[in-house]
C-alpha cells in the first residue's frame, strides 16, 4: 500500500505502567468529530493472559445501538495510531498502525516513526492482518509478527453514570451511587485489538506512556 501522511483528527490519552492498567474514555466529541469514523471513545493497555504480552485496545464509533451495528464500517481513509512514549519524554518512540483495506485490519509496527506528533504515515512492514469481525459472529483472530489482532463491533466496556455526574454538577447531588446506572449501556464500538510481546516495547525502565490518535488522509 503506497505510503500517504495523515492528518490528526481525534485524539484520546493515557499514562500506564506495564503489568497494570490504565483506560480513558472521550465519549461524546465536539462536534467536528462525533459520529464520524475518527471519533475515540476509549483506549485500554493491560496485561495479557500471556504475561509476557500487552494488550493495545483503540475503540471508535461509539454510542452504536444494535439496529445501527452491523452497518458500523471501518473507514479506509483513518489510521489508528497507537502512540508509545518508553524513556518518558512525551514523544512517541514506537507507533502501531492500523488501517482498514477491503475488508480487512491491517496493523503496522511496533516501528520508530519517521515523523512524530500530528502528521503520520504508514510505517515499516505490515505485521500483521484480520478480517473484520461481522456483529454478532464469533471473534476472528489474525496473527504474525509476533502480534495477535481482532477489529469489529464490541459492547462498549466503559461504565459511567451520566444522569448522577449531572446532578452532582448541578449541585443537587453529592456524589455517585452504588451501584449507578450506566449510560452506555447496550451501546457498542468499533474496537481494534492488538496483543504485543512486551521484548518488542523497549521499555527499559518498566513503564511506557501511551496515547491514541485517529488521523484522516491529507
């Protein structure tokens, strides 16, 4: 696939130590961004099952109800980019890449960027590839490179209680409820999912910083 450089569009960030796990979540954009293929709801970094792995989770597209999911696409003309800072400078050392082609996520790296911050392009060799996963079907799993990858619709995982967070921000509220009520619910994501061996991180020092960025073609 010919190389092209990518505009930012979105952009979702977090801090997270190897072996542990860190998320944030950005549902409900401006308006710029919402409901569009660039949208970030969540990213997620963890410990796999394997010990030695780390899991890269990039979801978009949120706030699907079902009868909206099985029409959800992927968009051909956005990059996931999951950014991995490893000495703690805030600038990414190694970038994971994936893009939507004909059916299938292809995913790029862990590879130095040859640019860094919010211009990017298709980096190094593809590692890695997976039919998209249609709704409702059983998870298809690609491998290679060392990598495990899944991309398609999910159940959005993050929990959040918006009515109470309204009321305690209107001050007729003093704090949350136990339980809450999620507002999302029966809502689903795009999610992109890759498994990576921690030897392929370069993390020295045991910690990694990482944030996730949509980018549109130029």
């Amino acid at each position: 696939m010919k190389k092209k450089k990518m505009l930012l569009a979105g952009l979702a960030i977090a801090g997270i130590t190897v072996g542990g796990l860190v998320y944030a979540a950005d549902h409900i954009d401006s308006p710029a961004v919402t409901n569009q293929t660039t949208d970030i709801t969540d990213v997620y970094v963890f410990r796999g099952q394997d010990v030695n792995n780390l899991v890269f989770v990039a979801n978009t597209q949120g706030l699907l109800a079902p009868s909206a999911t099985g029409a959800a696409q992927f968009d051909a003309n956005t990059l996931i980019e999951f950014n991995i800072d490893n000495n703690n400078d805030n600038v990414e050392d190694l970038v994971i890449q994936g893009i939507y082609n004909n059916g299938k996520m292809k995913v790029y790296g862990p590879v130095k960027p040859s640019e860094t911050g919010n211009r990017s392009k298709l980096e190094g060799s593809l590692m890695a590839e997976v039919a998209v996963t249609p709704y409702g079907s059983a998870a298809n799993i690609g491998t290679g490179g060392g990598l495990k990858v899944f991309a398609g619709p999910r159940d959005d995982p993050f929990f959040f209680d918006l009515n109470q967070f309204k009321k305690i921000i209107a001050g007729t509220a003093t704090g949350f409820n136990n339980p809450g009520s999620d507002a999302f619910a029966g809502t689903n994501v795009l999610s992109l999912v890759v498994e990576v061996p921690k030897s392929m991180l370069n993390a020295s020092n045991g910690k990694l910083n990482v944030w996730l960025e949509t980018k549109k073609k130029a």
